[in-house]
C-alpha cells in the first residue's frame, strides 16, 4: 500500500488494525468460564427446583 503525503488520522489507523483482526483467523472468542444457566420462571418452579437438591 502507498504511503499518502498526509499521514492517516490515527482514531482510523486503530480501527483499520482492529478491522483487519475481526477478518483474520486469528479473531477468536475467549471463553469466560461463565455458563448459561436456565432460571425457573416461577417462585412455583423454583421451589420445585430446590427441593432436589
């Protein structure tokens, strides 16, 4: 890519690396460790879910 006299805007020259990140392989989720848990709708169901355990 050429060099332009005027040098870039730097606000686009971060958002040009974080483009080219997001289409590269590279770009990964990181796991969080955190799960979806399934809440019981009703306090009914919840104390249905508690006496299980």
């Amino acid at each position: 890519m050429p060099v332009p006299d005027h040098p870039e805007r730097p606000d686009l020259t971060g958002w040009r690396r974080r483009q080219q990140l997001r289409r590269s392989s590279a770009a990964q989720p990181i796991p969080s460790g955190k799960s979806y848990r399934r809440k019981p709708k009703h306090a009914r169901d919840q104390r249905i879910r508690d006496a299980h355990r």
